[in-house]
C-alpha cells in the first residue's frame, strides 16, 4: 500500500505532500526499496504457505494464484527496471548531458570513472583500473553537479543488488535497450493490475474497509433492511479469501474424504458468489453446492473467526433457502423424493419383479463396515419392523415408508437395488438402534440403512455426472 | 482425575448453559478438563452421507486427545454413540483404520486405538461415583419426580457402546437419586425423542415427541432429565415450539442433569444458566430443601 502510495502515484501523492520530492533522492529512494522489500517478503511469505503448509484444506484457488502472479510481475519487474538503469551507460550519459552541464573531455572523464568505480555503472569506455587523482576530481564534480538530486544508487539497495547481478551483460542489455523494454513490462504490469483490480481480490482493499465501516454502525434489526439487504451483498467482495474460516470449519475434515470444495467455507463463499450473480450454475454444480452447504453443521467458527467480520452464518442460511427455492434441499430430504420417483415401489407392486434387474454388484457396495453384510443371515422373523418405532407410528405403515425394515434386508438377499434404494423408509429411520438390539441373528440392521443411505445419494450423484 | 472435553458443534452456539453447569459440577467434584480447539465435528451428521467422512471426523478428533495422552468426556449421546462407533468400526476394519490414519498423516496425526470415550454421566457415575457426588450434594430435593431419558445413541448398539444395560438401564436413575429426587418410572423411559428426524421428517419426529412427554407426563414427571444436546433442543426448543404449532402442552419441562445436580450442589443458577432454557425450569428450586447443614443427611 505504502509502495502503491509514494512510488507508484508519486505525482499524485507525494510531489504534492513534499515539494523536495525526486524519486532519486532520499529517503523516497530508499524508502521505495525498503517497501518493494516488504511486499517481495509478503510474496515469498504467501508462496512458501503454499509450498510447506501441512494444512491441507485452505485451497489456493486461480483468482489467488492471479494476485500472487500479478503482484510479483511487478515487483520483479521493477527491481530489474532500477538494476539496469543503474548499470546503464547510456542513462548515465543522459542524466550528465541533462543536468552536469559538462563539457570538457577531462571533467566528462574523471566524473565517469567515479560513477562506474562507485556507483555500479559499466561503461565501454573507462576500464576497472582508475587513477586515483581522476577519482578524486570526479567525486568533487559528483558533489558539484549531481549530488544534489541524486542520492547514492546504494540506497535503492534492492534495485542497486539487481544492478550487481546484472552488471556483467551490462553492455549487451544496455545495446538491446531492455530497461525501456522493463519499463513498458512494469508499466503495463501496473496499469492491467490496476484495470482489474475490481474483478480480482484485490477489489478487498476497497470493499473491506467500506464493508468494516458499514458493519459498525449498522444494527440487525434497527437499519433499514434495504441498507442491511446491501451490505450482505458488501459481504462478498469483501471476503479477503485468507482462509481463516477454513481452517477453522468443524467439517473441513470431511474435504479429505468427500472432495467437494463447497464443504470449505472460503470456497462455498465463492459459489455462492457465482450462483448469485447469475452465472447460471449446472446441475452438477448446484448439487456440489447443496452437498457442501448441508454438510454444514452451523457451529457458527467460521463466523467467530472471520477477521472481516462477515456473518458467515447469516449467508449460509440464505444460501440453504436460496437452494431450497431451486429445488435443492436438504439433500436426505431430497433423496427421499428423488429416488422414491426412480425406484417407484407402487409401480413395482403389481408387476412380477424381473430378475434381469438383479445388480449383482449392488450388495458387495455394502463394504464400509465389516458386518454391514450381516443381511445375509437375516431368517425373516420381523423382530426389527416389530420393535420399530416407525413402523409402529402408522397404522399402516407400508403406504407411507414402503418396504419394512425386515424387506430392506430381504430385497438385499435378493440383490433387488430398487427395492432396497427406493424405499422411504431409509430416510424415515430415525436410527434408534432397537432394530438392531433386537435382532436375533446380530444383524446390523440400522448399520445397513445408514449404508444404503449413503449408497442411495452416491447413486444421484452418478446419475448426474 | 482428566479428560479432554468434547462439546461439539451445537453446544458452543445454542446449548451454552450445558457447558458452563457441566464445566461447574465437574470442577466441583474434582475433575479437570482440557479444552482442544482443534477439535471439530464428531462426525455424526455426516452418517447419512459418507461411512468414511464420518469415521475420518471422529477419528480426527481421537487422535487429537490421544496426542495430548487424554480420556474424553462427551457432552452429546449423539456425538458419544458416534465416536464409539468409528472406534469399533476402525477395531473391526483394519484397512480402513489404515486408509483413515493415512488421511490422518497430512496433518502429523495418528490414531493409535488406546483412548476411551466417555459420556458426561458414565463419568459421574463410574469415575466420580454416587458417594462422591452425595457428599457434595447440600440441598437434596424434596418430592421432585424426574423422568430419565437415557437417548437411543448411549444405550443401542449395547455390544459396541457398552454404556448400560440395555434393557433396564439404572445408571441415569441413580444419579437422579443422589440428589434427592424420585426417578419415575414411566413405559416410554428408553424410546426415540425423534430428535435426528428433524429437519428431514418434522411431523415424525413430533410424533415421537409427543408420545414422549404425554407419558413422562403421566407419570406424574415434573421435569425429564437428559444428557444429549439433541434430545435437550427436542425437549426444550421444539417442545417450546410444539404449545403454538401443534396446540399441545404437556407441562414437562426438560432440565440437563448437570443443572439437576448443581441446583442442590447450591451453585449459582446463572452458571447453570437455568435462564437459558427456553421453557422456564427455574421452578425446580422449589423442590430444594432450605439451606441447613442438618438437612445433608435427610
């Protein structure tokens, strides 16, 4: 920010503020190199994150990569920029026709040798032995002539150690004129940054601070709702992306497994982002969404820990009834229709069950738990559906869970997968365990449920994909 | 006496005044927690989606306290069934044990297999005991019937979670009598509270309770005693939420037992937090007897 301010609006900013102001003189020369330093640190600190970091789960995402690749274009370019202009010969003898006033060859000589002996600069024409009287009257003309608007390149010591680096093809750059062709790189660098910055993250800068503002003298519930109505929409742009919510969230762990970047907070908060802004988003896309925003368990960390001060929660119970007004709920309610349309049990019902739609397969998908295949020597005695309490709330509990849970465990002994997927009763279950307790034979009953559960909502997602 | 305390997701947010009266009566009794911030989910809302990401989620939790060489204590019956089930699964499954500790290793964890995981109560009642409980105990209550609702996720499977008997479960019941209080009998004792079908099946899970409360009610309970968040919000919240949607009143408040027990520890209602609960249930301090040390051994 500081370098953004001195040195890259000087014009503007600091030849306003100090009337002495010359960008070769201290200490705005120094000045500049020390912040370029801070903000080259901040870089390299923001790659090695990246690189070492055990966390997994704060994902580095393409609008972060575009920062990071931005802002070292123009960081490196600009260090170069000043190493080769120090070393140039060729702006060494613009700055003496310029501002010495020289004239006589000796003086045009002796101030030469001085610049390139101390001050980095490689001329073709004075060779590394010096005479010392000729340094000696080149400092005095220094002194004289251009001391006064020009500080020693030492002090841009970052630009000053690129000009060391690059001093030995010094001439050749200086030939191929590449501190002009660094100049446009820098400048255009500057200007495309600068020109999309509003699309970028780097929109945060302007957003948070207004969004910080706003949140501190508005009140939930005493604002106006048009006022509260904007700043919720203040809210994305400015999320910083740092990832804190993150690595904080109480189900971060589940990305290892499900690897749905929507259970992240910082990411759900950019798909939401793009959902809002109508970029219409696919099926696919939208059920990722649902999946991550339901696997949210509303522990509020993210919230608490936001350095913005985003009411994270707030968002995500809009963005749960924004899917839901899209047809995307809570996704076990979801399944429950979803797949009770597909494996529609009343159609099955008068028909003689086919045996060619026996999916071998299907039982053997049964493999998250050792005894999930338990089912196998289940012998019909209906203890389960007798001491469900399910079951015994309805008074006649087929029409509205279709099959038993006794069924479930028999369709599955004859590797029936609609009659065991397409059942309501998986998500009416309410996994009491009695079942299971009072199942003579040990079988895992409301084990099996939970993995035709999860085998039910990975069979959607397949379907869609 | 040590254990790393597990809140879980809702405590922290909606549930606060069961961690400040269990954080009092546990210090009370002379057992110290540790707080583990990393601690995330337990996993037990991810069941229905993913076995793995479930397992993966308890076990990270495990393996945290198992770093810092610690026992812990649960809060929630929910979130205590699941980590007791992740354990038996990863004991039963060697592969996936090795696929979690994997996962695991990312992040420098591992997950050894030797930790327990304890239940709020199975603490007082087993670690701590009923005759440490009842020295500390100053104002036992007089005439207060409760009824103990012990939550499906602490007593079933038995096999795996090894909480009580089954059948005739007593632990809850004796800790409700160490204060003084009548534990009722009553025929819906060891059913659902319909809590885990909220959100999926909102009529369902009423039904259940209201089948609950009709007969804690008839049994002449003047409050239910419970361990587990779930359960608590179905009692407490929905309960609350049940007198306007449904027109129903059935008069039984719901009290976490760790308020029960401070109450006639005479500990300070505010860290009991018995303002907190929606349904009031500050009327249990009626039951209280008055304050001589006299009364300790009545």
């Amino acid at each position: 920010m500081l370098l953004l301010l001195m040195h890259g609006l000087d014009t503007l900013i600091t030849s306003v503020l100090f009337d002495d102001y010359y960008p070769t003189l201290n200490p705005f020369m120094f000045l500049r190199d020390l912040f370029s330093l801070v903000v080259i640190v901040g870089i390299a600190m923001a790659f090695c994150r990246r690189l070492l970091s055990k966390r997994p789960r704060p994902k580095t995402t393409v609008v972060d990569y575009y920062a990071l690749v931005i802002l070292s274009i123009i960081m490196i370019s600009g260090i170069l920029l000043e190493g080769t202009k120090i070393v140039s010969h060729s702006i060494y003898q613009e700055m003496v026709d310029e501002y010495s006033g020289l004239e006589e060859p000796e003086e045009l000589k002796a101030l030469e040798a001085f610049w390139v002996k101390e001050f980095a600069v490689v001329s073709p024409n004075v060779k590394k032995t010096f005479d010392k009287n000729v340094l000696i009257d080149g400092e005095q003309l220094h002194e004289m002539s251009c001391a006064g608007c020009h500080s020693r390149p030492q002090w841009g010591f970052m630009g000053y150690g690129a000009a060391k680096v690059v001093s030995p093809i010094a001439l050749p750059l200086d030939r191929a004129n590449v501190h002009t062709l660094l100049w446009y790189l820098h400048f255009m660098a500057c200007f495309f940054g600068l020109a999309y910055l509003p699309f970028s993250k780097f929109f945060h800068m302007i957003a948070t601070p207004v969004f910080l503002l706003a949140n501190a003298v508005m009140e939930e519930g005493e604002s106006d709702p048009v006022n509260l109505a904007t700043k919720q929409a203040m809210q994305f742009d400015a999320c910083t992306h740092c990832g804190d919510c993150t690595a904080r969230c109480s189900v971060a762990v589940a990305f290892d497994e499900i690897p749905n970047p929507n259970i992240l907070p910082s990411e759900k908060l950019a798909a939401f982002r793009s959902l809002l802004s109508g970029n219409g988003l696919n099926q696919q896309s939208l059920m990722k969404l649902q999946e991550g925003s339901h696997i949210c368990t509303d522990c509020h960390r993210c919230t608490d820990v936001c350095p913005v001060g985003i009411n994270l929660e707030d968002l995500w119970l809009n963005l749960n009834r924004h899917l839901a007004g899209l047809g995307y709920c809570k996704p076990e309610l979801w399944a429950r229709e979803a797949i009770g349309a597909e494996f529609d049990l009343k159609k099955l019902k008068d028909s003689t069950l086919s045996l060619t739609t026996v999916d071998k397969r299907f039982a053997g998908g049964l493999t998250g738990s050792a005894q999930a295949g338990t089912f196998t020597v289940c012998f019909g005695c209906q203890n389960c559906t007798n001491v469900c309490p399910v079951v015994g709330n309805y008074e006649n509990p087929k029409e509205v869970v279709g099959l038993l849970p006794h069924e479930i465990m028999h369709s599955l002994a004859l590797k029936q997968k609609e009659l065991a997927l397409g059942s309501k009763m998986l998500w009416d279950c309410v996994t009491c365990y009695e079942c299971q307790e009072h199942c003579p034979q040990g079988v895992r009953v409301t084990d099996v449920l939970y993995e035709l559960k999860n085998l039910a909502l990975r069979h959607l997602k397949e379907k869609v994909t | 006496m040590e254990f790393a305390l597990f809140l879980g997701c809702n405590i922290p947010i909606r549930l606060k005044q069961y961690e400040t009266a269990s954080r009092a009566v546990l210090h009370k009794l002379g057992v110290r927690l540790v707080d583990v911030p990393e601690f995330n989910c337990c996993g037990y809302p991810l069941r229905n989606i993913d076995l793995k990401a479930f397992v993966l989620s308890s076990a990270r939790n495990l393996a945290l306290a198992e770093r810092q060489g610690l026992n812990i204590v649960i809060l929630c019956k929910c979130g205590f069934g699941t980590m007791r089930m992740a354990q038996h699964l990863m004991k039963e499954n060697a592969s996936l044990r090795e696929e979690i500790n994997t996962i695991l290793a990312t992040e420098g964890l591992k997950y050894e297999g030797d930790i327990q995981v304890k239940h709020l109560l199975t603490v007082l009642f087993s670690d701590v005991g009923t005759a440490a409980i009842k020295e500390k105990v100053t104002r036992p209550y007089e005439k207060l019937k409760i009824a103990t609702h012990y939550g499906c996720h602490a007593l079933r499977p038995s096999s795996i979670l090894q909480f009580d008997d089954p059948v005739a479960p007593t632990i809850f019941d004796q800790l409700v009598e160490v204060t003084g209080a009548e534990s009722v009998d009553w025929p819906a004792k060891l059913d659902c509270c319909g809590g885990p079908l909220l959100g999926t099946n909102d009529e369902l899970s009423l039904d259940f309770a209201e089948k609950k409360l009709d007969s804690a009610n008839k049994a002449g309970a003047h409050y239910i005693a419970t361990g587990c968040v779930f359960c608590q919000i179905q009692f407490d919240t929905v309960q609350k939420s049940m007198e306007s949607g449904r027109g129903s009143n059935h008069r039984v408040p719901s009290i976490l037992y760790p308020q029960l027990l401070g109450l006639c520890m005479d500990m300070d209602t505010d860290v009991l937090g018995l303002e907190s609960n929606q349904i009031n249930i500050t009327g249990a301090k009626r039951f209280l007897t008055t304050n001589s040390p006299g009364l300790k051994s009545a």
